[in-house]
C-alpha cells in the first residue's frame, strides 16, 4: 500500500449508472474511480459516522479492536 495523500477537494459526476470521484491530492495528481450509487451511499453514510464521533473515545467505551 502506498503512503497517504493529502487530499485537496473531491469532485463528483454521473457516468452512465456510475458516480464518478475525482480526488484532487495536493501536488496536481488526479484520482478518479467509479462507484454504484449503493457504494457512494455507503461512503456518505460512513463519513457521516466519522464526523458525528466524538474525537476521543470516553474512558466507558470498549478499546478498539486491532
């Protein structure tokens, strides 16, 4: 696996029955990938789940598995 990227901005666009990512990482370097409609839900719902969290775990909480 590579090293991560910073990103820069994400543009989105229909591509037939497709959703479209283009990932725009700092440096000028274009990533673009498909995803079905159920897949780009299912990333919206995950990035909601992150940002809703809280941004540290309270001392009740189980510890994360590895």
């Amino acid at each position: 696996m590579s090293a991560a990227k910073i990103l820069a901005r994400i543009l989105t666009s229909r591509v037939g029955p497709h959703i479209e990512l283009a990932l725009a990482l700092q440096g000028g370097e274009v990533v673009k990938v498909l995803a079905t409609p159920d897949q780009a839900d299912r990333l919206v719902d995950e990035l909601e789940d992150l940002l809703n969290a809280p941004d540290e775990p309270s001392p009740d909480d189980p510890p994360e598995a590895a």
